[in-house]
C-alpha cells in the first residue's frame, strides 16, 4: 500500500476480522471497504 505498509491476505476467524477491521490506520480501512464488499 501507499507509504509501505500491507496488507496480509489470509482467511480470518470473525474474531480476527473484528480486530482487523477496528484498526485505526489504512489496513484498518481496507479490511473495512472488503467487508462493504462482501456483503
């Protein structure tokens, strides 16, 4: 992603997702957009 950070891509327990998806910075926000997605 923009400035070096990434994204790891691997199936999560709904108790991982939740903490991913809470994350403040923008893996947090793609986590977010994929679940909008998704559903």
């Amino acid at each position: 992603m923009l400035g070096g950070s990434y994204v790891n891509s691997q199936a999560f327990s709904a108790e991982q997702l939740a903490s991913e998806q809470a994350r403040v910075d923008r893996a947090g926000d793609v986590y977010r957009c994929a679940q909008q997605i998704a559903d």
